[in-house]
C-alpha cells in the first residue's frame, strides 16, 4: 500500500476542504483582491486582470490545468468519483444548461438598468470594471480558455464545495459558501459586476443542491465566458 496515499486518506474532512478550495482558489482570491488596489493589472490566469489578451488566456488553461491534475489526483486518493459530483452530460442536463444561460443574461441585464437609477453617472467608470477582450483574440483559444475555465470553476466552486459542506453542515451553508467562494475571486470586476456573481452564485448553488446536475452549470458557464470574450 502506497503510504502517501495511506496518510492523504487518513486525512480529517475538514483539512481535505481547506486544501482543496485553497489550491483551486487560493491564488485567484488573493489577486482578486489585489487588483482592487492596482487597477485590474494582476494575471488573467489568477483571476485579477481586467484585460484579456491571447498571453492571458493561456495564462488561464495553463494554470487551471496545472490546478486540476493536483486537485483530481488528491480528490481520487480520497475517494470522490463523478458520480457523487454529479458530473454526467445529458439532453436534459443540455436544455437546463441553456436555461440558466438565459436567465444569467436577464440577470446581469438587471443588474445593469438598477446600477443605471441608483449608481451616479460619475462612479459609473469605477463601478463598472468588466473585463474586455482583446480585439485580437484567437477563437480556438476563446473556446479553449473558456471550457477549460467552466469545467474548472463549477467542478470545484459549485460541485466540491457544495457536495463536500451540505453532508455536515447543511445545503444553504453549502450553497452560501460556495457563493462567497465565487464572489472573492471575482471580486476584481467591481461593484456592478459583485451585484451579478452573488445571485448567480446562489442561483447556480441552489439549482445544483436540488438536481445534483453539475453539466447544467459547466455549459452555462462555458457559453457565457465564450459570449462575454466573443462580443467585447
């Protein structure tokens, strides 16, 4: 018997959770964060950049793939599968994929008319710091990046965490961590853009917590990142 998988095994629960959310999110929160003070100018690839170049979106594939074959490594030792994720792709799954693509949509649209009446026309430039893709972009890299990113985040920050905390502490514990999980890494996007990640992050928590469908969430997920770097 491999002894170091012996001693990953014998781990507590609770130590398994912190180094799964900080090796996935541990780099993307901090230059999240410090990106608020440095006007956006942080590595797309940890999450903190407000343009996104070809070099960037490498930068983003190279880094969660790294994180990933750590992450499905130590995740296999300890004996997760897919199946307890719920990470299987369906017809079903398909068309609530596209539904939640829709209503994130309407969603930010929202967002975006209430910042319209209650933001003055002056914070606007502050508030409003989505990221913009570079007009030079390869699309083979957009569609790249951006499955790469969906399967990475809602993999660990929707499945993992949720699957992981609702078995002791309860399914709106799971779904709220899960949403501020989602929240500190993009916390670089600024208020307009905070004001769309927390109902989105409980939406997508609840919708998961209910059907335990994660491909529902990853399509979603990846058609907005290629729209969003498609259209900017």
């Amino acid at each position: 018997m491999n002894p170091l998988h012996e001693a990953i095994r014998r781990l507590p629960t609770g130590v398994e959770f912190l180094v799964v959310v900080s090796w996935a999110f541990g780099l993307p929160i901090f230059a999240s964060i410090l990106s608020l003070g440095t006007g956006g100018e942080v590595s797309a690839a940890s999450g903190g950049t407000l343009v996104f170049t070809n070099d960037a979106l490498v930068g983003i594939v190279v880094f969660e793939l790294v994180q990933s074959v750590f992450l499905v490594w130590f995740l296999k030792v300890r004996g997760w599968t897919l199946e307890r994720l719920g990470l299987a792709i369906s017809w079903r799954g398909t068309g609530w994929g596209w539904m939640l693509l829709v209503v994130t949509y309407v969603l930010a649209m929202g967002v975006q008319v209430v910042a319209e009446w209650t933001v003055p026309a002056q914070m606007h430039a502050a508030a409003a710091k989505f990221p913009v893709a570079d007009k030079n972009l390869s699309m083979e890299l957009v569609f790249l990046a951006s499955t790469v990113n969906g399967i990475f985040e809602e993999v660990f920050v929707a499945g993992y965490i949720i699957s992981a905390l609702r078995e002791v502490r309860g399914v709106w514990t799971a779904i709220n961590a899960s949403t501020v999980v989602r929240l500190l890494y993009h916390l670089y996007q600024g208020p307009i853009g905070i004001m769309t990640v927390v109902p989105m992050g409980l939406l997508y928590g609840y919708f998961y917590a209910r059907t335990r469908q994660l491909w529902p969430l990853i399509l979603a997920h990846v058609l907005i990142d290629i729209i969003g770097l498609s259209s900017s």
